[in-house]
C-alpha cells in the first residue's frame, strides 16, 4: 500500500518561494525545480523511508528525513508517521543546520 503524501502549509509557501525567486531569472529553471522536487517527493509514496535522516535535526521528537533534490541544493523536510508523509519543508542545502534546527522547532 503506498503512503499518504501531506504537504504543510509552510512547505507549500516554500514551493511558491521558490518559484517566485527563480522564475525571476528562468521560467525554465524554476519549472525544473518544482518539477523535480514533485518527482522525487512522489518517490516517498513507496518507499518512505528512502531519504537519510537529518542529522541536524536528531535531537527532534519526530524523525526527520532529508530528500534531496534538484541537483542535490534543497531539501525536502519529512517524517513518517503511520502511513503517511508529512512534507514540512524545503530548505536551501546551504542553509546552516542551526537556521534549519529552528525552522522545525
């Protein structure tokens, strides 16, 4: 059985961001990060649990898992619970692992 994909609402204001940003430059390229980033998130439906675990995120209740994406420079924020992924967020993968650590707290 495939899981259930929930995107949050700040994941989907991150998806907007960063359209918005891109597509300032390139429709093209801000059409190939979205499209990307909702390939490989579909990806999870089967396989859950295919992303690593964040690292800088270990300390959390909730275990958090890092899928990444378009040419490995964002991250798509994610936990497993029963059968469902909850999509929190897609965060720069230059972004310091403390600004991360506070996005989820």
């Amino acid at each position: 059985m495939d899981c259930k994909i929930i995107w949050t609402p700040d994941a989907r204001e991150d998806l907007r961001e960063i359209y918005a940003y891109y597509s300032e430059k390139s429709r093209t390229v801000a059409n190939g990060i979205i499209s990307d980033i909702n390939i490989k998130t579909r990806l999870l439906e089967k396989q859950p649990c295919m992303a690593p675990i964040e690292s800088s995120l270990e300390d959390n209740l909730k275990t958090y898992r890092a899928l990444l994406v378009y040419k490995l420079k964002f991250k798509v924020l994610y936990y497993v619970q029963d059968e469902e992924i909850h999509i929190m967020g897609i965060v720069n993968c230059k972004q310091s692992p403390e600004k991360i650590k506070r996005r989820l707290s």
